[in-house]
C-alpha cells in the first residue's frame, strides 16, 4: 500500500513538473480523495486549480492543507490572500488571511510586502507605509524584499528635491554587482516616477531606459512580423456578425468588456462607472484569457469551427466564473471585465456574447507609448513593452486592429477618449451612458471617492480628482521619444508635434 502510495504521489508530482496542469489536479484530486490526510497533495492541488482559474476550489483546497497540518501555514495564508485579493477581488478577506500569515509568523516580510501593496490598492496610504516600514525593521526579509519595500516607500513618500539621500542610495543599490535583473528594474522605475514628479525628465528617462533593459534583458524580443500575422489572422477569422439589442435590455446583468491599449484610461474609466448604481466593476479580470488558453487552442482557427451550442457553452463558462468574483449583483445591469488586451477578442466577445457592450478606452499615442514605457509592466505579457519602436509598432497593429472591430461592429463598440474626459466630463460621459442606455449618474464624476480595490498602476491616479497633468506629457520627453514617433508614423498613426 504505501509502495503504491509513493508511486502515485512521484506520477503527480511528474505531471506537475512537466507543466501537465489539468493531468496534475486530476491526479493529485484522486489522491486527497483516497487520502484526505495529505497535507502536501492538498497544497499543490490549490495551486493547480488556481492555474486552471478555478479561485473557490482553489481556496478550498489551501484550507485543507491547513486542517492537515501542512508545512509552512503562513506560505499557505499568503497563498489565500493571493487568490482572495487577485482572482477574487475580496480585498478585506485578503488583509486576514495575511495578517493570519503575520500572526503565526510576526514579521513575515512577504505577508508585509503583500500587505502594503493591498493597503496601496485599497488607498490607504498610511497603513500601507507602516507595512513597508514594519517589514524593513525586520530582520528575516531578503535583499530584494527590501529593496522593493524601499522602493515603495519613494513613491509614497516621493522626495521634495533632487537632494533627498534615498535617490542616491537607490541608485548605487541598483547598480550592485550580482543583482537580480527584477529586482533592479523595481528600483529603477521607482527612481523614473521620483524624478519625473521632480520634473528632472532626462534622469527620469535614463531611469526607465535601465529599468526596461533589466526587465526585458531575459524575455524574447519582441517580433513585429509574428504581431502582424496574428492581427492578419483575427482579421480573417472574426468578420461582421448581426448585432443584437443592448445587453442593458436583458433580465440578468451582462458582461461589460473595458478594453483599449494598457495605460490608456481603463482603469480610469471602470473607477467612473463604478459609481454608477447599476455597475459592479471587477477590474482586471483572466476570465477570457483563460478559456481562450484552455478551450480554444489554437486561437483564433479553433473558435471558427464552433456551433452555437459549444459558444453557449463556453459562455456558461464564463458567467460561472464571472459569479465567483463579484457574488450578489443586486441591481446591476452590467458587470465590468476590464482587461485593456481584450481587445485582441473582441471577435470572440460578439460570438460569445452576441448583445455584449464593448467599451474601447482610446488616448493620445504618445502620452500612451510614453506610460507604457515608464511604467512596470511583465515582459511575458509586454513584449513590446521595454522599447519604443516595438511599442509603436504594437500600437500600429491595435489601431488596425480596432478599425476592423469598429467596422464590423459599429452599434457595439464605444470610444471613450481619455483626453477629451479631461477636457469635457460630463459630455463626454453622457455620450458613454447614451451607448450604454444607463441613466444619468453625477456621482460618477466623483469617481477619486470610490471605496474598492484598483489593482493597475493607476491607483493613486484614480483616486484624484480630474486633473490634465498626463495629457500632452509627451512633450517633456520629446527628444527621446523619436523612436517611438518613428515607429508610429511607419504604421501610419498620425501624432501631434
């Protein structure tokens, strides 16, 4: 009994090291079944089914391990918070499951970090600088924790003048022989938002230059031809379709897709609607990533052959999910899913959701190129991200891309422009409220006075009243920005001089 035991629990841990998720859940739900007592199964089984995007079961395996007596309880509460906080978006729930994680091991410098980033996501300055405080007291964090706290601290703290010790302190730690890449890049963008609140661009770009150049020294190259051939192949795979009535005419409350370029007003735009009483906003949500990645693969080719059933199906699939993270929805009519890259499946979004709103947040190309770049974003999701003639060439296959949505689904599609929001407001969100047969709603133009979680980089920018500060930024940037006018002049995107 046992031999077999150990045979099954090495075949599980193989299927997972292999990268076989669904085969690894399967063997390792077999196991727990058979052998509820397995501590160690019950863990790797959470994991596995976060991957798979299944949150609920997730935690619910994470509180086996616990009840077990699993190794390592505190990794296991910060494990839940993740899932409480990221997929589920309950961030009160995640602050207990970390200070559970505090209390069974006071000073726990990754329960720390993760708290004041959840403190930051929730606009609570203070108690997330004490976390950050807290954990740098501490003796048991990691070279890169600290620093990564230290960086935290500059932005929240900024400095009143190029003088302040830490600039300079910051910067010799970033140049540490032996550093890790990540760890550098944290550092380095923390310096190009000190500066650039100083006004001392030049340094501010040099800052983000380095932080890019770590951050993508390890991640393929971004392939323009491989980016054009994908836009070529949604283009032939999605054409129009008949649309349907408004979503806001059916019974349940219906999916509200936010999409458009990172850093061009998303997050901005979800925080204004989420005030409207018959919004309930998600945020960044891996709901159609996921079942593209798990259901349709290859993609786009595999979503073509689908009958309506198999499109109802998966639709089920999402509203499933989708139920997960927002619970009770009241009297909402739309929930909103605001991810900016699906815009990539907005041809999906029609098939699946055929009377679906589509909202594409739209601002200038260079404002929008320069926040992608001075802004931390994960290589394996931007490759483009870390150079400014493969953003503006990434920005010229969107624009050809949203030109084909817009054409095939004219009465769907509504283009929320950030710059002329901040130049007209209330215009601009009545026009938004018309597309989206949503009543008139003043407290959406006090959007800063939103009490939820904004997990993108904009959360302190959303948490400020309308302001015109990042519209025509570009200009202080105007030299170094050449590459990026290149590229988007190349794929013919008009920019202003």
């Amino acid at each position: 009994m046992e031999a077999t035991l150990t045979t099954r629990l090495r075949h599980a841990a193989g299927l997972m090291q292999q990268g076989q998720v669904q085969a690894a859940a399967d063997a390792y739900r077999e196991l727990v079944q058979a052998h509820p007592q397995l501590a160690d199964a019950w863990y790797n089984l959470g994991y596995l089914l976060r991957r798979l995007g299944d949150a609920t079961a997730a935690l619910d395996a994470y509180a086996q391990a616990l009840q077990q007596g699993g190794d390592a309880p505190e990794q296991i509460h910060l494990n839940r918070a993740g899932i409480l906080g990221d997929d589920l978006q309950r961030p009160v729930q995640a602050a207990q499951e970390l200070r559970r994680a505090l209390a069974l091991r006071p000073g726990y410098a990754p329960a720390l970090l993760n708290l004041g980033n959840l403190h930051e996501e929730l606009g609570e300055r203070g108690p997330a600088v004490a976390a950050y405080r807290q954990l740098l007291a501490g003796r048991d964090a990691s070279g890169a924790l600290r620093l990564e706290a230290q960086a935290r601290l500059l932005r929240l703290e900024p400095p009143a003048d190029a003088g302040d010790p830490r600039l300079a302190e910051l910067a010799r730690a970033a140049a540490t022989p032996g550093l890790a890449p990540a760890a550098a890049a944290n550092v380095q963008h923390a310096l190009t938002h000190a500066y650039d609140r100083l006004h001392d661009h030049a340094r501010a770009f040099d800052a983000a230059a380095a932080a890019n150049r770590h951050r993508h020294a390890a991640a393929p190259r971004y392939d323009p031809e491989r980016s054009a051939r994908r836009t070529d192949a949604l283009i032939a795979a999605f054409g129009p379709s008949p649309e349907t009535p408004a979503a806001a005419a059916a019974d349940d409350a219906q999916p509200l897709f936010i999409c458009g370029m990172f850093r061009s007003g998303s997050t901005l735009l979800e925080q204004v609607l989420s005030r409207h009483p018959q919004v309930r906003a998600g945020g960044e949500l891996d709901l159609l990533p996921q079942l593209v990645a798990q259901c349709l693969q290859p993609f786009p080719a595999a979503a073509g052959a689908l009958s309506r059933a198999q499109l109802d199906a998966l639709a089920a699939r999402y509203r499933q999910h989708a139920r997960q993270v927002f619970g009770d929805t009241g009297a909402a009519r739309y929930l909103s899913d605001k991810r900016p890259d699906n815009f990539l499946l907005i041809g999906l979004i029609k098939r699946l959701f055929p009377a679906a709103r589509i909202v594409h947040t739209a601002r200038d190309p260079l404002d929008n190129g320069l926040s992608i770049f001075l802004q931390q974003l994960n290589p394996q999701r931007f490759d483009y991200a870390g150079r400014l003639e493969d953003i503006g060439h990434f920005y010229g296959e969107y624009r050809r891309l949203m030109a084909h949505w817009t054409a095939c689904y004219p009465q769907s599609l509504h283009t929320f422009d950030y710059d002329a929001f901040v130049r007209a407001p209330a215009p601009t969100l009545a026009a938004l409220l018309r597309f989206l047969d949503l009543p008139w709603a003043p407290d959406c133009l006090q959007f800063h006075r939103a009490q939820r979680a904004v997990r993108t980089g904009s959360y302190w920018q959303v948490r400020q009243p309308l302001h015109a500060d990042a519209c025509g930024r570009w200009r202080h940037y105007r030299e170094p920005l050449a590459p990026l006018r290149e590229a988007l002049r190349q794929a013919g995107v008009a920019c202003d001089d």
